[in-house]
C-alpha cells in the first residue's frame, strides 16, 4: 500500500513530463508516413462529416456506455459498411459487412489485436486473447489438444452434473422470489465458473463452507467492475495513457478488483500444483522420466489432459513457461469460458422467455430424446438452431477488433490501409438486412441447413473465424446447450426484460439491469 502510495506521489509530482512524454509521442504517431497515408486513403470512406483537428470524431463518442451501445448501431444506416472513425490522427474502419470482415479476419496477416486490448493487459497480461506474435503460435499450438472433443467428451459428465445443479439453484431462486421476476445471471455466472474450474482446470474441491461462495461472489464482482473500467478507458481517452489512468480514484479501485481477481486465480494454480505434485505418473511424465509413457495409469491419464494440465506440464519439461505466463493464461481461459457462456445462457433463456413456442418446441424435442446426456442432447436439430439464432441476435462478444500490420484488399479493390484499426462489429453484422431479413425478428428457422449453405460464410461469427477464432467454441456449444436443455426441460421461463433492451457497451453483451425472468415449475 505504502509503496502504490509512493508510485502515486512520484507520478504527481512527474506529471507535466509525463504529459509532455505523452504529447510527443502522439506527434510521432500523428506524422508517421504510414499513418498520413491510412489517413488520406480513409478520405475515401463514409464518415461524419464534422471533425476537428487532432481529436477527430472524438466528440461524438464521448457518452455513457448505454448511449455508446446505440450509437454504434446507429453507423451502419447512417454510413454503411465500411465506415470511418477517425482518433487522434489514426483510422478506425468500422465494419459489419461480410465482405470486408472477411478480407480481415481471413488473411493469416492480420492477427494483431487492435489497441483496445492494451487496456485488458493489465489483467489478463499477455494470454492468448491480447498476446500476438510468436508468443500467440506457440500457445495456440499448446493449447489447442486441451480443447479436442475427444477431452470434451471427458467433461460431459461433470457438465451434466453443473447443469443439474444450476437448475436446483434457480429453482431455490425462483422459490425465494415468489413468482416475482428474478435476475438469473449471477445464478448462471456461479455455475459456469464452477464449470471451467471442475473441466479445465482439473478443480474438483471447492470445499462445503461459505468461504468459496464469498471468494466466488468477490471474483464475479471484480469482475464486472474491471470490465465496467476497462470499456470506459476505451472510450475515455484522457484515461489511455498508464500515468494518468494511474492518478484517478477510479485505478485505486481498479487496483482492488484486480488483486481479487489475480489471488483466485493464483489459488486455483496452486491447488492444482499441490494435486499434480502428488502424482508420482504425472510427475515422471512431466520430467520426462523413462518408461514413465508405458505406465498404464499415464495413458489413461495422457487422453485427459487437461488445458491447465498442459501449461503445468510443459513447464514442468523445462519449456519456456514462466509462473507469470501461466497466471496470464488461467486469468484469460477464466474470464473468457464463463463470463461469455454465462451471457449466452442467460440471454437465450431470456430469448426462450419472449417466444414460448420456441420453448414448447424444444421441449417436445428433448421429451423425445431418449436421454438427459451430451450424447442425446448433441444431435437434436431444433436446439441446434434455436442455440445458434439467440447467439445471431446477443452475440455474447459484440466487438473485437484488429491492428492491420499490412493493407487490406478488399474484393472490388478498395484498401483499409495499413496502421489503421479493424474494428468489427458481430452485433450489427448479425443484423445485416441483406443476409438476415426482417433482422429483428427471432426465427431458429434461418438456420435450417439450406438457408445457412446460401449464405455468406462470414455473415455469422458469434466466435470469430479464421486463424485467431474461439479456441473454446465446442467447450462453450456443449456448455450452453446442456444448460439450456436442463432448465427448460424443469422450469415454463417468461422473460421479464422491457421490449427495447438497456444494453452497455462492455466487454461482453451485458443488461444493464441483469437478466430478470419468472420461472414456474413444469
Ligand atoms: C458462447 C460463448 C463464447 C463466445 C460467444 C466466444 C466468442 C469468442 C470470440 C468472438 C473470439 C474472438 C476474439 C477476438 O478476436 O478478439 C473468442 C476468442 C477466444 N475465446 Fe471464446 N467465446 C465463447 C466461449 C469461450 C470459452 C468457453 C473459452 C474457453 C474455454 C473461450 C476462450 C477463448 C480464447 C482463449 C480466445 C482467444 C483465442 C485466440 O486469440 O487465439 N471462449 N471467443
């Protein structure tokens, strides 16, 4: 505390050098040879036509969150796709097309985060999502096997167990309410915590007393409230530079959040070190002990090898994995294998809420099943369809974005340049008119097999495509789908949510109320 104290100080009292440090390196930025190209090509493109010099269209984004999330959908009928957003000097090309996202996301070039991940760095340091480079092949090649369905097909059974006791947990909620609306998501976020932690991370003990239902709430909570900071840094300039992020109250509390989120995690890895330890096959293995890959305990083991397994283990081999960099990757797999199927979950059964012929129909579907298992639950088309619309219609990531290293071609021969942002936008991409009519609208049926073949493969990308896409897609698939089916199968579900819904601009598709919903026994 003392010493956070003196950093503060130090950064007070340093603080018009600072400002000066900051002021010049935009200038560089600002007349870089590159950057004054991507800027006189951007010309080219639909923009607002009001911009000032320097800040650009900066004006326009400084809003609320909630007035941000509309705003954005506001671009692709005022401009269209793409569009142009200029910052400080650099180009934002706003996309929501088919076409150019794919002339981005497609190309094995550009692979670089946009800038708008430097500001989760802090948390997530430089794991698989922010990290690019060398340093990304490597991981994503390490830890690819952790995410095969032959080990999916591992976890079925301890999925199915979550997902029983998310319905035993709702329906103590619903019990506790009385018929009132509930908010379901701080129900689904505990169950699908726990589902990563008992799947990839290999934890089996969260212990019978209240401390791990407080260390769980406090993580949940650190949470929302580093994400909430993160996406209004995004927004809020005047906060990107660290020194003067660091001498807001905001960072003291940000400094907060992040500790609780950093201390489970570091617990999480320390338990599981402590198991791994006590292993005499793993052990051997991971030194690569002779004879110890004939040992018939190992090869069983070896098919089960979890994603926190692999990162411990090759460490363990002496590769270049540090303590540091396993934290970085725990901290990443944590957030991004619940926080985002927890919102999937919620919202689809929100969706479900809106539209009870969807869920009768689903229902009827499960009835005749033949089993409450990933083996039974996988193969049904019309959950299938209804999965894939609610993800069309609350795709739990909105937005992500890239830093294009080299120019971009798009097919008619227009280029977004080189130095400018990528920035792509599921959401509105998933309401194109041309490729989802009547986008509005919620109908499984878009996805029946001979309309998903007519359409432009990259006009659904709840999980990305191309070399950078969701390493967790089947995780989250299975996850979601079981979850659904078990809570529908128990529960009639009527959505409690206003028509036009209060969403955020935040790292995942977020209400800004919860996710409130009446259940009633079947
Ligand atoms: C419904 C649930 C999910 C959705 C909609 C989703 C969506 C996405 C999207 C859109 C990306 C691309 C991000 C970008 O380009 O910046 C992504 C990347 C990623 N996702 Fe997921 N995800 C989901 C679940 C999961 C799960 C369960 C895990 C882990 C078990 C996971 C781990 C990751 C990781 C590590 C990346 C970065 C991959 C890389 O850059 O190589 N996601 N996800």
């Amino acid at each position: 505390m003392a010493l956070l104290h003196l950093v503060w100080l130090a950064c007070q009292s340093a603080l018009p050098l600072l400002l000066l440090a900051v002021v010049m390196l935009g200038l560089a930025m600002y007349f870089d040879p590159a950057v004054r190209r991507a800027r006189r090509i951007a010309k080219g493109y639909p923009q607002y036509s009001s911009s000032v010099p320097i800040i650009g269209h900066l004006l326009h984004i400084v809003k609320s969150r909630e007035e941000l999330f509309h705003l954005l959908r506001e671009w692709p009928k005022m401009f269209g796709s793409p569009s142009v957003l200029m910052l400080f000097g650099r180009v934002l090309f706003n996309l929501s097309d088919p076409v150019s996202i794919e002339a981005v996301l497609s190309s094995s070039k550009h692979i670089t985060k946009g800038r708008a991940y430097d500001f989760l760095r802090p948390w997530l340091g430089e794991g698989l999502l922010t990290s690019g480079g060398e340093k990304w092949h490597y991981r994503r090649k390490l830890l690819t096997p952790a995410f095969h369905f032959k080990i999916l097909d591992q976890f079925s059974s301890h999925l199915e167990e979550q997902a029983a006791q998310l319905v035993d947990d709702l329906a103590e909620l619903a019990a506790a309410g009385q018929g009132a609306a509930v908010d379901v998501v701080p129900a689904v976020s505990r169950i699908t915590l726990r589902s990563i932690c008992v799947t990839a991370m290999g934890k089996v003990d969260f212990g019978t007393d209240s401390s791990a239902a407080v260390s769980e709430k406090s993580y949940f909570e650190a949470i929302h409230r580093v994400g909430e900071a993160t996406a209004l840094r995004i927004v809020r300039p005047w906060l990107w530079p660290p020194p003067l992020f660091w001498l807001t109250p905001m960072y003291q509390k940000f400094r907060k959040n992040l500790n609780t989120l950093h201390g489970f995690t570091s617990k999480v890895i320390a338990d599981r070190k402590m198991t791994l330890s006590g292993d005499a096959d793993d052990t051997a293995v991971a030194a690569g002990e002779a004879g110890a890959e004939n040992s018939s305990r190992f090869k069983r083991k070896a098919r089960l090898r979890p994603f926190l397994d692999v990162l411990l283990n090759a460490q363990r081999r002496g590769e270049d994995i540090s303590d540091q960099d396993i934290r970085e990757e725990v901290d990443t797999f944590m957030f991004e294998g619940h926080d985002t199927t927890s919102m999937a979950i919620s919202w689809s059964l929100e969706l479900l809420g809106r539209h009870p012929e969807v869920q009768e129909r689903v229902v009827e579907e499960l009835r005749g099943a033949g089993g409450e298992d990933w083996e039974s639950i996988s193969r049904l088309p019309y959950l299938d369809r209804v999965f894939k619309e609610c993800l069309r219609l609350r795709p739990s990531v909105p937005f992500i974005s890239r830093l294009l290293e080299t120019d971009a071609v798009l097919p008619d021969g227009r280029i977004l340049p080189a130095t400018s942002m990528g920035n792509i936008h599921i959401f509105d991409l998933h309401r194109h008119p041309d490729h989802f009519p009547d986008p509005d609208r919620f109908d499984p049926d878009r996805f029946l097999p001979q309309v998903e073949q007519a359409r432009h493969p990259f006009a659904y990308l709840p999980f990305s495509a191309g070399p950078r896409n969701c390493i967790g897609k089947r995780f989250a698939t299975m996850e979601v789908k079981l979850f659904l089916a078990a809570v529908v199968r128990r529960f009639h579900i009527r959505s409690a949510m206003p028509e036009h819904l209060d969403v955020t601009a935040d790292l995942v598709l977020r209400p800004r109320d919860g996710v409130r919903l009446r259940l009633f026994a079947r």
